[in-house]
C-alpha cells in the first residue's frame, strides 16, 4: 500500500478498529492505513526527505500492525503511531552518517503570486530545518506541521511535556538563526 499523499479529514481511530486491527482484521488495519498515512508521510518527508519518505512510511506501518498489541490505550491511537514513526525518522537519520541537501516540497495551498520569493523562502526554511537536530526538527515538525498540542508531542516521544515547550523554543530560535545567518 502507498499513501496517497493527499489531505485527509484528521479522523481519529476507535478503539474498536484498533482492537480488530490487532487480531488480524484486514479491514480495520486497511483502515487505520488510510485515515493516517498521509500524516504519516508528510511527517517522514519533514524529517528525513522525500527520497526516504514512502520506505520509511511503510516501515512505520510493518512495525505499528506487528506491534499493536502493545497499544495500551493511554493515549490516542494517533499519539502512539506518531511516536513509532518518530522513532523510525530518527534510528534512520542516526544510521545516515552525512546529511543530504533534501528536495524541496512546495505544495499547492502554498503557492503565492510571486512564485520565486516565496520559493526562495520555502528553501531557506527547508535547508535551516535540515540542519536541526533531529530531536528539535521531530519537535517542531510535530507541532507546526502536524499540530499536536505539547502533551500529544509529550507522550508521543515519551518525554515530559516542559521539555516539548524548551526544546520547541530551542528549536525555533536556532531556526531564526539558520535563517538569519547568510550561509
């Protein structure tokens, strides 16, 4: 299954159809697949790059369908698969020993009258978040891409939710930096 890399209503997934999904239910892990592998996605994209993206998105899915029997339910499903996808982003860019220059994403919401400016500023963003730690980018990608609150960011990569907020701020200050600082 490839996602489809479209937006989607953000559903959230039932208790109902993660239990099915966790004996097998083709249908309830078909859908669970469909109502978030786009998130899933972009927040790969984000991360490591589109190159990666779609293996990784499907590793993600591989690792949380054979592991579904270890969601407790403390928190939303959505959290919990963030979390897996999270972790898979960073053991891959632990594994890549150099950085790569990431291919730009512009997408369509995005596009502005002046095309060039705003291009420009979309590369500077996408190389200053290249540079991030890949803890910070995890962080800020999930607050400003994905839009969980401070304690969804919190349980999802099992940290406490004052630590979202200083490394989010952390983050966003050494973006202003990377931005600011002529490379």
């Amino acid at each position: 299954m490839e996602p489809s890399h479209e937006n989607t209503a953000q559903n959230s997934i039932g208790e109902p159809t993660v239990q099915a999904a966790s004996v097998g239910d083709r249908r309830a892990l078909h859908d669970i697949y469909e109502a978030t592998s786009d998130r899933v996605y972009r927040l790969m994209v984000r991360m490591v790059g589109i190159q990666d993206a779609d293996d990784l998105t499907q590793q993600v899915y591989v690792r949380a369908f054979s592991k579904l029997s270890q969601f407790s339910g403390d928190s939303k499903f959505e959290t919990w698969l963030y979390r897996l996808a999270t972790n898979e982003a960073l053991q891959h860019l632990r594994r890549e020993k150099h950085r790569r220059t990431k291919e730009l994403i512009v997408e369509p919401t995005m596009l502005a009258t002046d095309h060039v400016e705003q291009d420009e500023r979309i590369a500077m963003l996408r190389q200053a978040l290249d540079q991030l730690d890949p803890e910070l980018r995890a962080i800020f990608t999930l607050k400003e891409e994905s839009g969980l609150s401070y304690q969804e960011i919190a349980q999802a990569l099992g940290i406490p939710e004052g630590t979202v907020g200083s490394r989010l701020n952390r983050a966003r200050r050494e973006l202003r930096r990377l931005i600011d600082t002529p490379q």
